[in-house]
C-alpha cells in the first residue's frame, strides 16, 4: 500500500506524530500540550556509568545500516503503538529520505538504536530500542554528538519518561513548541553526512 508521503511530513511539519492504540488497531494523528525534547546543548546529559561505557568503545555506530531491524527492534515489545501499517510508513519515509534509523553495533550484531524524522533541522524521534545492555544509550549520547555537528536545532522526543529525562530531557508548552518547530523546519541541514 502506498502512503501519503508529503501529507504525512505536513503532519509532523506541524507537530502531530502517528501512533495506533494497539499492534492492531488503526492509525491516528496525536499531539500533546507539553512536548519532551531531548536538549542539544550543554543541558543534556548522561549517567557517569555510562561514560565508562563509551570510553570502552564497545559499540560502533551507523546510519540507516539496518533501517528495517530497528524498526522491528522499536516494535518487539508487550505492548507497541507501532502496527505494521506504521512499520510500512516508516519504511516509505526512509525510502523518500526523512526517515532514518542511528544504530549502534557490536560487531555484525545490531545493539540498539534510535528511529526517527529529519525535517530541516528538527529530528522527530519515534521510538528507540536496544538488544544488548547501553546499546540504545550510547545510540542516544551519539545521535545527539551527530545532531549537534550537522547544526540541528530541535530533538523531538513526543513524550518525556524518567529514562529521557536522565539524559536532561525536558517538556515545552504547546505554543512554545510550534514556534521551535517551524524556526527548526526553517532551518537547513542535512542528518546524512
């Protein structure tokens, strides 16, 4: 089935994102009056143990490498908002080039990672995962190094939770997050190097 690409990006272009009630329930536009995001400046954060975890080097990092897998990685859990209309939405997104996928690695096994939007200079994060212990802490310490060097201005995380909020996320006013967003849509960049 083929999606509406360029209605879909108006959507998230005016800071609604896509969810399903249930695996199998049928898709629907949200919002929220206070939006989490992930800080790129000197207000994000991470635990110490982690910091030990990135000086190892354990985990090498890539884009779009494994796109599909860490959709599935998004999706493997009891209870996902994330049905295969969405699983098939994301994929016609990347394939247009505003979906992408920030993996982290141990060797040829994917450890964890993070899927989301790149419009201008908003990443609109939809979900992240992990399959080995810190792979997706280290994706979200990496992406936000990634994110800062191509000069984006805006990481969208929808919805806080004491995991992000570790990290120094924080939750915005609705008004305050639409004039956020279109300044950061305004704005040129590009996620791929």
């Amino acid at each position: 089935m083929e999606f509406d690409i360029p209605a879909i990006i108006r959507g998230y272009a005016r800071g609604y994102f896509l969810m399903a009630n249930d695996p199998d329930g049928e898709l629907a536009w949200y919002t929220s009056n206070a939006r989490a995001l992930v800080p790129l400046d000197d207000r994000f954060r991470y635990p110490k143990s982690l910091r030990r975890v990135l000086n190892q080097e354990r985990f090498a990092t890539a884009i779009d490498r494994d796109f599909r897998g860490a959709i599935e990685g998004c999706a493997d859990r009891e209870t996902t908002w994330i049905c295969d209309d969405l699983k098939e939405i994301y994929w016609q997104l990347h394939q247009h080039g505003w979906a992408h996928s920030f993996e982290t690695w141990q060797g040829d096994r994917l450890a964890g990672g993070i899927l989301g939007l790149a419009i201008g200079g908003a990443f609109i994060g939809e979900s992240m995962f992990f399959k080995i212990p810190d792979g997706s802490k280290v994706a979200m310490v990496k992406l936000v190094e990634h994110l800062r060097s191509r000069g984006f201005v805006l990481f969208d995380a929808q919805m806080n939770n004491p995991h992000l909020e570790r990290f120094g996320a924080y939750t915005i006013a609705a008004e305050e997050y639409d004039d956020l967003l279109a300044r950061a849509i305004a704005t040129q960049c590009s996620f791929l190097p």
